[in-house]
C-alpha cells in the first residue's frame, strides 16, 4: 500500500496566460477554532412523534407562549424526511403562528446554520434562531428574511452568531398568508468535527507463542489510524479473552509479526503519515508492561512488510521502498541483508523467510516478482526465480523449511503456490521447481508439518505431502482466512493455527491436523479503532458515504442527524465513486472492480452492493476517475503494481458491458474525470503503479467522446506539471482543474486554456515525491464559488470572476463534497470526516 508522499511545485517555470493578469493572489487564514464536536440534534425533528418537543403559538419576539389557536398538526400525505410532517396554517385568530423546537446547547460566539424544509403556495415562511441564558431569559431572535413557498418542497435557512451568555439555540419557523408544510429541522455550528465514520477492530499482522504464564496465546495487531496508535493485542486461545492490549506508538498498522526463537514477538509496522517514524520494528517479550520501539531497520522506509525468525533469537524482515532486507538481533542490533535494494530498481521487500534447514534467508520481491536466497542471511543473494515466472508482480508471502521454499505468487495476495527444493553451499544456492499449485488463498503455505504443507484453496484447508507429492483436503469451514500460519506442536498431534477478520472482528482457528477438526474462538473485548477516511461523496439519498482506507467498509452519515449514523461491509477500499440515477458507484481496490448500490434497497454484501466490472484481467488497479457521463459509467484507473499504463473504462447500466480503452494516456494513470456537452475529460498524472518510475515527464488533459471512442491528448499551459487533479465542471461552463498548485481553466468551445494561476506557491515540496491521485479535489458550490482541498493542506474558496484565493481551513484535509444544502465535507486527521458551512 502507498505512503501518500505529495508534491505541489512545477519542473519548470509556469508563464501566467495574459487572461489571468488581473487575477489576485491567495489570500491566507489563521488555522481555525476548533469544530465544533458533533451534530446538534433537534428532538422529533421530523415530526415523527407528532409535535412533541415543539412549541406553538403567535409570531413576535422571543419564544412564543404556547397558544391553542395557533397549534399545528402533523400530516402522513407529505413529508422529505420519514412518514410525517407539519401543518401550520394561519386562522382568524391566530393570522401568524409560529413553531419553536425544543432548544440545545450552544455556546456564545459560534455562528450557527438552521435549514427547514417547507411547502405551501402563496405561504410566507421565515426561519429564526432564538438564542437564550441558562435562565431561559431570550438574548436575541435572528434568522433569513422572510420568503415565499411554493408549491414544490424548497429550503429556508438562517444564520446567525450566538451572543455573550448564549446557553441554548431554538429554531423557529414563522409563517403567514396560507398554510404551509414543514419538514426536516435542522442546526448546525460552521464547523463541525462528525468524528469517526469507519471504524473496528482489523487485523492483518498476526503470529501465535504463549503469554508470561506460558499459556498459548494469539497475538494480533490491530490497525489504528492517523494519530491513533495501532495496538498489540493477546488471546488466550483457550478461552478467547484479552490478556494484553499494548500500543504500538508510533505506528499506525502493520501487515506481518513473528515469533522469535527465544520466544519474543515482533512486530515490523507502517506510518506513512509521519516521516519521522516511518516503519518501525517493535519487540515485546511475553509478560513485560510494554512494547520495546527498536527503531527504524532502515532511515527512510515507510513499511517493514515483513518479518520472518531467524537463528538465536534474531528476526529478518524486508521493507519498503528502498527495497532492502535487514537482520536484527537483540546482542547485535540492525544490519543489513544484500545489497540495497536487493535486487534493483525494485523498491519492495514484500516477504522473507528463513530455512534453517540450510541456513538461508529469502526475500520476495516486487513489483516485478524475484524470490532472493541469501545464505547464512549474508551479503550475497542469488535470484532463484524460475524464469517462466518473470511476468509475476510479487512474490506475496514466503514460507521455507526442511530445504524447501514455498513461495505465494500474486499481485493481491491470493495467487498460485510455487514449491522448490534448495540446496545451499558457501554462497552458491540451486534450487529446482518441485510443483506449483494453482489458486491458493493468501497467506500460501504454512510451516513444514510431518513431511507436509497446509494452504488454503477456495474454502477448503488442503495438505502438500512432500514426499508424495500430492495434495488432498483435510477440512473445510474456517470461519475466515488466516492472516498468517503457525503450528503448535505441544499436544498429541500438530495443530495448525492462524487468526483473520469476520465482519464482526477477528477470529482465532486451531486446525487439529490428525483428525480435521476446526475451533475457533471470537474474542470480545478486542479494541476498536477508527479507519482512515477518503472518497467522500453525495449520495441519491442525500446522505454522505465515505470508505475505509486499507481495511475497507463503508460509513453513511446523514447531514445534521448523526444519530442516524450507519456502517456497512463488504465492500473494499475506494478510490473514486459516482453516482447515476438512484445508483452509486464505488470503484474499489485493489483489481479495480466495481461496484454497484442503490441505497434505496437494503444493504446486503454481494447483492446491494454487487460487482457489475471488473478491470483486474486488465491490469488495472485504482479506479480513481468516475464520473456520469449521460447514463453510462466512465472510470479512469491506475495500473496495478509495477505497471504504468492506465486505462479509460466504460460501463453501460442498460447493458451491463463494461469496454476497456487501455493506456489510452500513453503510459499515464487516468485520475480524474469530468463530463462536459458529451464529452468526457481527463485529469493524468504520469505515475503509475507503485514500484515503477514514470516514463513520461508531464501530465495531460485527455479528451474522449463515448459514442466514438475518439480520443485525443491537450497539452497543458505549463510545462513540467505532473499531475491534472479535482477535474469540475465550473459555473462558466468550462473546466477546471489542479495541476500541482496550478488551477487551469480550460475553455471546449474554443479548445484553449484560457487560465493558468499559481494560487499557493508556499506548498513547494521536493520533486522526488509522488503525488497522490487524492492530492486535490474541486467542486463547484451552490453558491457559484470554486471549492476545493489541496495537499492535505487548505481547504479553499476560488472567485471564478477573479480567480482570488481564500484559505477557509488550514490542517491536515483530504477529499470533499457537498450536501443538497451546499454544506462541504471533508476529511480531517486522516479519520475525522468534518462539516464547514461556507
């Protein structure tokens, strides 16, 4: 997985198109207050329990005092939001009424945001916020301006600052003229921190040993978070209860752990978030109070993919992206294994094994696949990789002894077992090619047991008899697959264990080898944590969806009604959506595979949300780009690791066909998209695939017609910019873009651009980093202003008129959308989704 490493500065210097002379310079802003926590929820705000929590009575100042004449009643024929709404019409004696809510805290100082649905011709509506003390003493009454309602249901908003002793916030509809209906009350701070929209506790490192009673015991990483430590976590296998939960600080997940010979766990982590950790390796010795931090193997490298146990105690891992191996020890500390990278350019140390058996040490590598033997885990390492594998991206996972190595062959981690028997002599290795078994799950093989290997295949647990060469099946029903293999030898007979994730947690399996028979034990207890976000993103219900990064699942979240909060799984990291009709679209990663859902039938894996594409067989791996272009689906993907050429895919709803147009780019990753007067448009960026540098020196904008295939590629107005991101469609009715820390204008019905300004030059970052396809977003607002996020930085509103700049929040954000009531939404902290009313 990446570290999201982002450059803003151009190769060379950008001329300013004479058009955007007049254009003003951004304009800063002190970082904000702190948001708001949490949504302000107005009790039976749709009116679902009749008027309780409401007030009537006449239109004036302050909080009306209740009035039978003026009361309203609730209705079931119309409504927005759930099965009712409100009647309130003006009598002869009672020509104005109006309606409070029951009031919530509020704190002087803040502005405040409420928004009503309304319906009614010839009404006249006006929204207010009454702001009170403690006492309940009325401080001051603001709202919108009194309005017309028509026919259709329509919003009315109000706006206003709390003043000093505010202790609580009402809103109140007035209304005149005719009766109107209400629905859907709702209030809101300017900025709001929504917290956590995914969150549970994932597992992908995992290794077993025994506690300091010297009970066997699981142990689990847990993944955390942008500032959220993950944590080591033991089960007693026995009964299934948490005996440690340490944090790993510093660390923000990890995908491997092993257990030393003397008994020690360890742990090789990833933190691609804080360049001053980076990937770490940890130690905890069973029955300490906590987790020894022993440092980076290698300055520099985000991950430690892999750790594997080497002789008296010592550990082997392999990292990324500097490609190299180490060894540590706890009388010797770090050295290095190999050259660095071990083999190059390849920038992946993925997976590492150790036989000692022959004493030598393998690295699997990618992104163009190589399975490296160092004796005695030395210097000197020889490339034992048949060549008819040469096309393979990864050599995923690794497991050795006995004089054989077991190597998992794949590009996700599901792939193809490859077994070869090893002699090794001074720094001389031969291996031969024993077998190699087709669709094997991940993590591939287990340990040697009696002469043997266990691999998962489809549901079934087989077994590689060495010597007969042959495999049969020797259970079925794991409730999930294992993250890793282990075996404990101290009972009658072998028993294989390993522990995966459910979607209600982990799970901890025991296979007895001699008679099939699978436990498991669903530990409680185990912590939580929250997911990062990204791709946040509108949906047709009007709710917003954002994913899990890494781990997957899907948080719903309804503008200003957090109580109604909801998460799903079952589909997988997300890397660009869309939506047509009543339909969203997620394009997951990894295989860039499609998915479909309509939230207006209930969510059920595999059936709502269901595959409708797949780009896997096309080497395509992120579906970055989506958009709606006329009723078809268009995405635009990155290439899959060590590759470079993205593709343009359109999928057809009335059809369900799905037509890929690959390296339509030439060599670029197609990363954002925009549908303009039938034509598509398309944001590049020249990186490709992680583990591969780019051939090509600058980004495009690609052009293509979806009834003709026809497709052609627009300079850019400056030179060297890399990436073309956030593509929108503005209120002028052309495009704009980022390019870096350029916007671009680019006008179709002249084929120009007709923009080209620098807006935050202080963004300049050195020009190794990758940018990350998520590094900026556009969209156009309700009110006619450029919005956008750009390099985990700002948060910004663009004048289309002037092209002015205005940073709105400072901090580290990523992705944006907008509600139907124009209110943006954003990620912050890496796992925070925030709400900023603009």
């Amino acid at each position: 997985m990446s570290a999201r490493r982002v450059r803003t500065a151009p190769l060379l210097a950008a001329a300013v198109l004479a058009v955007c002379a007049l254009v003003g310079p951004a304009q800063g802003a002190a970082r904000a207050a702190p948001a708001d926590p949490g949504d302000l929820l107005i009790g039976n705000h749709s009116f679902e329990s009749g008027t309780d929590g409401w007030t009537f009575g006449r239109a004036g100042k302050g909080i009306p005092r209740p009035d039978p004449a003026c009361h309203g009643t609730t209705v079931t024929d119309r409504h927005t939001d759930g099965a009712a709404s409100l009647r309130l019409s003006p009598a002869a004696d009672c020509p104005a009424p109006a309606a409070v809510a029951d009031p919530v805290d509020a704190h002087a100082g803040t502005t405040y945001h409420a928004f009503l649905q309304v319906s009614g011709p010839q009404a006249s509506t006006r929204l207010r916020l009454v702001f009170a003390a403690a006492d309940g003493t009325v401080l001051d009454v603001s709202g919108g301006p009194a309005s017309s309602a028509g026919a259709a249901w329509s919003t009315v908003s109000a706006a206003a600052t709390a003043p000093t002793g505010t202790a609580t916030v009402a809103v109140r509809l007035d209304v005149a003229k005719a009766t109107v209906w209400a629905d859907d009350a709702l209030i809101t701070a300017t900025d709001t921190d929504l917290g956590s929209q995914v969150g549970k506790a994932s597992i992908n490192a995992t290794t077993f040993g025994v506690d300091g009673a010297g009970v066997r015991t699981a142990y689990l990483v847990v993944t955390g978070a942008s500032n959220w430590d993950a944590h080591l976590v033991g089960i007693t296998e026995a009964t299934g209860e948490v005996s440690v939960d340490l944090p790993l600080t510093g660390a923000t997940g990890a995908w491997n752990a092993t257990t030393a010979t003397d008994g020690s766990i360890y742990v090789g982590s990833y933190n691609f978030d804080d360049t001053t950790k980076n990937g770490r390796l940890y130690r905890y010795v069973p029955g300490a109070a906590s987790v020894q931090d022993l440092g980076q193997p290698i300055e520099g490298d985000t991950f430690v993919w892999d750790v594997t146990a080497g002789p008296d105690g010592s550990v082997y891992g392999g990292t990324y992206p500097s490609g190299g191996a180490f060894r540590y020890s706890p009388a010797d500390g770090f050295r290095q294994v190999g050259d660095r990278p071990v083999i190059a350019p390849e920038q992946y140390v993925r997976s590492v094994a150790y036989d000692p058996t022959n004493d030598v040490m393998y690295a699997g590598i990618g992104s163009h696949a190589h399975l490296m033997a160092c004796p005695g885990g030395g210097t000197h390492c020889t490339d034992i990789l048949p060549a008819e594998y040469a096309a393979e991206e990864f050599t995923y996972s690794l497991e050795a002894g006995g004089g054989y190595v077991f190597a998992n062959l794949s590009d996700t981690g599901d792939g193809h077992l490859l077994i070869m028997k090893v002699t090794a002599s001074g720094d001389t290795v031969t291996a031969t090619k024993v077998t190699d078994i087709p669709k094997v799950r991940y993590p591939g093989a287990s340990p040697v047991v009696d002469g043997g290997v266990y691999y998962l295949s489809g549901s079934k647990l087989m077994r590689y008899d060495l010597a007969a060469g042959t495999s049969a099946a020797v259970a079925s029903g794991l409730p999930a697959a294992g993250r890793s293999w282990s075996v404990d030898t101290s009972g009658p007979a072998p028993v294989l264990e390993a522990a995966g994730n459910t979607s209600t947690g982990p799970v901890v399996m025991r296979v007895d080898t001699a008679s099939g028979e699978v436990s498991s034990q669903r530990p409680a207890g185990v912590p939580a944590a929250p997911t990062n976000l990204q791709t946040p993103l509108l949906g047709p219900d009007g709710k917003i969806y954002t994913s899990g990064f890494l781990s997957g699942g899907t948080g719903v979240y309804t503008p200003m009604r957090s109580d109604a909060d909801v998460q799903y799984t079952g589909v997988p990291q997300v890397e660009g959506a869309a939506v047509i009709g009543d339909t969203m679209y997620f394009g997951g990663y990894p295989g860039a595979n499609i998915y479909a859902y309509r939230p207006s039938q209930p969510w059920k894996s595999g059936t709502n949300p269901v595959k409708v594409c797949s780009l896997t067989d096309q080497d395509q791996d992120r579906p970055y780009g989506m958009v709606n272009a006329g009723g078809t689906l268009v995405i635009g993907t990155e290439a899959g690791y060590g590759k470079l050429t993205g593709a343009l895919a359109v999928y057809d709803p009335a059809t369900g066909s799905c037509v890929t147009h690959p390296d339509i780019a030439h060599d670029r990753t197609v990363a954002s998209l925009a549908y303009l007067d039938g034509m598509v448009y398309g944001g590049t960026s020249i990186w490709g695939g992680l583990g591969v540098e780019p051939s090509q020196q600058e980004a495009v904008l690609l052009a293509y017609d979806p009834k003709t295939g026809a497709h052609h590629e627009i300079a850019l107005p400056s030179r060297g910019l890399r990436t073309v991101l956030g593509l929108t469609v503005g209120p002028d009715h052309r495009l704009w873009m980022i390019a870096e820390d350029h916007v671009l204008v680019y006008d179709p019905s002249s084929g120009r651009f007709v923009a080209d300004q620098r807006i935050f030059p202080e963004l300049d970052v050195p020009g190794a980093d990758l940018i990350d396809a998520h590094d900026a977003y556009l969209l156009t607002g309700a009110d006619g202003a450029i919005y956008g996020t750009i390099h985990g930085r700002y948060v910004f509103r663009l004048d289309p008129r002037t092209m002015h700049a205005t940073v709105l929040r400072e901090g580290t954000v990523e992705g944006l959308t907008a509600d139907r009531y124009g209110n943006l939404y954003y990620v912050q902290d890496g796992y925070r989704l925030h709400r900023l009313v603009p």
